[in-house]
C-alpha cells in the first residue's frame, strides 16, 4: 500500500530539518525497513512536507517502531522541528492523506 502523509516543519527550522534528513541514523533505516516500508520519500515546498511511503501494513510498521529506542530519539528530535506530526490523526489512529484520483 501507498501511504501519504502531510506535516509541517516549522519556519525556523527549515534548515535543521533538512540538516537532520542528510544523516538519519542508519540504525533507524534498518529498523523503518524492517518494519515494512520499502520506500519512503519526502518532498518540501515551503514549510510543507509531503511524504510518500509504501509498506504492506502502516499501522503495523507504526507498532513495530513505537518502542525502539532509535526512533523514540528521532522522534523527539522531529517533535521540536514539526508544526505538524503524521503518525496519528487527531481521534489517535494511523492517519494518511485520502486518495482523490489516480491514474
């Protein structure tokens, strides 16, 4: 399956975003493939994020990093540079973007 995913960076932090992008750690690519996803690609206009990934199961491959140390680090090194956070939707489900055509 294809997810997309929307978030935000904020302003200011545009550039420690993309910094963090250009060394992710590779213990947590290991782990995000492990997990499932066979690819996953992030595209910035502005302070907009789109993400693209494909994984057989997103909300397994959520469970299956939940509690590894390596992306609890990432994620609260994320937190301080999102406005906006792409794993949960506001009712605290697996969330993605909804398909609106498709060729």
């Amino acid at each position: 399956m294809r997810v997309a995913l929307h978030t935000r960076v904020r302003p200011d932090r545009i550039d420690a975003y993309e910094a963090a992008h250009r060394e992710v750690p590779a213990e947590l690519t290991t782990a995000i493939r492990a997990a499932g996803a066979t690819s996953w690609t992030i595209w910035r206009s502005g302070t907009d994020l789109f993400h693209l990934l494909e994984t057989d199961d997103y909300a397994a491959l959520l469970a299956a990093l939940e509690t590894l140390p390596v992306n609890i680090t990432w994620q609260a090194r994320m937190a301080d540079l999102l406005d906006v956070v792409h794993d949960y939707s506001s009712e605290g489900t697996a969330a993605g973007l909804p398909v609106v055509w498709q060729l």
